[in-house]
C-alpha cells in the first residue's frame, strides 16, 4: 500500500468525491478528507491509499497541480506520522 497527501481541496470535497477523483489512477483502498473535530468542517486536505505504489506514484504525477472542485491541489506522497 502506498499513501498520499492532497492538499488544497474544495471545503465541500466529501470521502467519496476524493475517492472518485483519484480512481483515475487506480483502484484506492481509502480516501479520507481530515475534518474538525469540534465542528465537522473540512481542513482542505486529505489522504488517498492506493492498493499499488505505481498507482500511488501516478497520482502524484499526474494529479498534482490539477483542477479539482474549481481548486488546484497538491498531490505528494504522505508522511508517516505513527511512532
């Protein structure tokens, strides 16, 4: 599995919406908009895990700086927070 930060999204980009725009490059095991806890609102990014890295590295090529929801987003590969 290979994961990837998208910042910059659209307030109104859902789980689904994220999922349906990165499905382009392959089959995504989860995407997840990061969202406030107190008020539910979307922070403007996200994470897309995709099942292959070559998928995940197609994203980042061929995403990153595109058009999604009328805003420009940033595709690169996530950092891993867990220690």
């Amino acid at each position: 599995m290979s994961k990837v930060f998208v910042g910059g999204l659209a307030w109104a980009v859902d789980d689904d919406g994220l999922r349906e725009h990165f499905e382009q490059c392959g089959p995504v095991r989860e995407a997840r908009v990061i969202r406030e806890r107190e008020t539910g609102r979307s922070r403007g990014f996200g994470f897309v895990t995709f099942e292959r890295a070559e998928d995940a590295s197609r994203a980042k090529e061929q995403l990153n700086g595109s058009v999604h929801e009328g805003r420009t987003i940033r595709v690169e590969s996530a950092q891993d927070q867990r220690r």
